[in-house]
C-alpha cells in the first residue's frame, strides 16, 4: 500500500510501455511473414487482414497526478501501482468525455455547422 503522501490523485492518460511495443511488432513481424508464405504456398495473391491483439491483455502504464504533488511531477505507473478502483475511474471519466463529444458533434451537426 502506498503511504499517505503517495496517493493516486488521478489518472491522465495511459500507454503501452516500450517494452511491450517492441514485443507486439516483432510478433506482428513474423505473423505477416508467416502469413506471406501460406499466402505463397496457396497461390493467393491478395493478404488477409490479420485479427489484432486483445487491447485489453496489453501491459499499460499510466500517467499518474499523486495527491500532495505538482503536475509537474506525474509519473507514468503500472496498473499494479495506482490500483483497479483508479484505472476504472479513468475509463469511466473517458467515456463520459467520449460521449459528450458525440453529443457535441451530433448538436453541431443539426444546428447546421
């Protein structure tokens, strides 16, 4: 548990660390290659699509705001560091801000521009 000076005030935003991008494309690599010679072999000349990654088994990182801290000294944390309860309040922050962008758009739409 992290001591009171250390608390999550809020999340920011998320990544995928570094690490994990590099293992994802050298993944997505061979997979095309592999598709490739199938695609060779079969005699097919245009590739299939291939189906992407659960987002959601991705490790990410978070940019955290700690209470008692600047912005200024945000940091980028793992899940495991700031907790579920903070990762679910982002998401739940973001899709309420995700849809009151649709809400926007669908007004400035219908009010003509």
């Amino acid at each position: 548990m992290l001591s009171r000076s250390w608390q999550v005030e809020r999340l920011l935003d998320c990544r995928i660390p570094k690490s994990a991008l590099a293992a994802r494309k050298k993944k997505a690599r061979a997979a095309a290659e592999r598709e490739r010679q199938l695609l060779e072999e079969a005699g097919e000349a245009e590739p299939e699509i291939a189906a992407e990654a659960d987002a959601a088994a991705e490790p990410m990182e978070w940019l955290t705001k700690w209470k008692t801290l600047g912005y200024d000294e945000c940091t980028w944390e793992s899940e495991a560091t700031v907790g579920e309860a903070a990762v679910r309040a982002f998401r739940k922050r973001e899709a309420e801000l995700a849809a009151e962008a649709e809400e926007e758009a669908r007004y400035a739409d219908s009010d003509g521009g």
